[in-house]
C-alpha cells in the first residue's frame, strides 16, 4: 500500500470515528438485511482474546420481537416530569421499540475456559471486551453507512433487577431459544436518522448521560494518564496503621481469591458437563 493510499485510508476512518455519534430516535425508515448483516460481518471481524471468536449475534427486526424485548430491558434515557409508570404507559417499548432493529451481542461463556482450571474469573472480563470490540465495529459501520445507532448496556447480571423490570433475560427473547451458555453483552439499537449532520452522518444529540455533560470530547491532554510527580509521591506515603490495614486486608483479599478460584473450578466442571449436555440433546 502507497502512502498516498493510506492517508486516504487513516482519513476517512478518523472521519467516521469522530463523527460517530449516539442516535435514541430514529425514522420509520426499514434497514434492509444486507446491511445488518454488513454489521454483523463487522463484528465478526472484531478482535478477541486468544482468538476465542466466541462473538455471537442475535437479530431482531419483527416489530413485536422488538417490542418484547423494549418492554423488559426498558430504556427511556430523558428527564421528565412524568412518573416511570406515566412514561411506560406512553412508550411501553422504550427507545428499542422505535428502533428499525436490533442486534443483541452475546459471548459464549463454554468457549472462555474449557481446562477447568478454575481460572474462569479472571478470563470472564474478556467475555466483555470481546463483545465490546465486536460493538464498536458495528456501530463505526453502521455510521459510514449512514445507519443511527446507540449502544444500550444489557448483562446477565440485570436479571431479575428493575434494569430488566424485575425479570429474567431469559423473558426478553420469547421468540428465541437462547443456549444457557450465551451470555448477553449488549445490545445496538439501529435505525436510519431523523437528523444528519453537513457531511450526512447521523446527528446526536449534543448533550447527554446523567450528569448531562456535552457529548463532545475535551483536548487530548484531558485522557493523558500523566507521570506522577513528587506532591504524588508524598501522599503515598502511609503511615503504620494504614499499612497495616492495608496488609490485613491484602491478605483477606488473597485469601478469598484462593477461595473463589477453587469453587470456580468444581462449579465450571460443573456446569461444563451441563453445557455439553445441552448440546449433545439440541443435535438430537
């Protein structure tokens, strides 16, 4: 590749990594199939730890499919002076429900440790970054297509919570049959906008989150992690009592991560021999 070449590469990707936005309302405009399936082949092709692949993708485009699941894993991200039971009765799908489709990212927990070593808390967080690389093409390309799109946070850590109104993540898929060993990671709501910006990307909103910041970003020297400085080094200086608490609780620590890893191992062999079961009756 020319330089030439590849200055026209690194341009129009830093172009649609900086005009990415996230987009809550959409037109009523349908996306067609190959293009969501461009997004998932984007995801597919997002990198993962150990090259485990274990990305997987689920599709939503029935209306009463996305309403299901909008019902549960109910979203409504602005401030109003209407109660929650108001806003649910007006909008009883949330901002999924008004989206032209979904795609729902699940890892697949068998694939994380089949050593049952009991290591599968540590490697359980690569669960999380696999997906969320998988997220970020979809919605990069979903941007350079034209497509709004939000990423919406949803875990199996949710269930039974009022994040997913007091039910299972089993509840939001009543159209689906969904393995126990996929666990969810989030999902990406997509639509075509009602709004673009000059350069016909989809317009966001200019200010949003719980503290209701600009979306915009601050200068890069805001993310910098800087180099510690000697005010730095003087405050980390403990006195005998703290490093003696802390050295108690370093050990209660360690102690109980012994503890885990143990149980985790009986448990995943566990629960492995289940998932294998599963498996073996689906082929059936």
């Amino acid at each position: 590749m020319n330089k030439q070449m590849s200055y026209k590469y690194s341009e129009t990707l830093t172009k649609i990594i900086t005009a990415r936005r996230s987009v809550r309302s959409f037109s009523d405009k349908p996306i067609s199939i190959q293009d969501i399936e461009d997004l998932v082949s984007a995801g597919i092709y997002a990198p993962s730890g150990s090259n485990a692949q274990n990305q997987r993708f689920l599709i939503i485009t029935e209306k009463s499919d996305l309403n299901a699941l909008g019902s549960i894993r109910w979203v409504w991200p602005y401030t109003t002076r209407r109660s929650n039971d108001q806003l649910r009765l007006s909008k009883p799908a949330g901002i999924i429900g008004s989206a032209a489709a979904t795609i729902v990212v699940f890892s697949d927990s068998s694939l994380t440790d089949r050593r049952c070593n009991g290591e599968y808390p540590i490697w359980e967080s690569l669960e999380v970054s696999n997906a969320s690389a998988s997220i970020q093409n979809i919605l990069l390309l979903a941007t350079a297509k034209g497509i709004a799109s939000c990423w919406l946070s949803f875990n199996h850590k949710m269930s039974n919570t009022r994040l997913m109104s007091n039910k299972s993540v089993s509840n939001a898929f009543p159209s689906y049959r969904i393995p126990p060993y996929l666990k969810p990671q989030g999902i990406v709501i997509l639509g075509y906008p009602n709004r673009t910006d000059d350069e016909g990307f989809p317009y966001g909103e200019e200010y949003h989150g719980t503290t209701h910041q600009p979306v915009r970003r601050k200068s890069i020297d805001h993310y910098l992690v800087k180099a510690s400085s000697s005010s730095d080094k003087i405050a980390k200086q403990y006195s005998l009592i703290q490093r003696g608490k802390r050295k108690i609780l370093a050990f209660v620590v360690k102690a109980t991560s012994k503890a885990t890893i143990y149980f985790s191992s009986k448990l995943e062999h566990l629960e492995l021999n289940m998932i294998d079961t599963y498996k073996s009756k689906a082929k059936e």
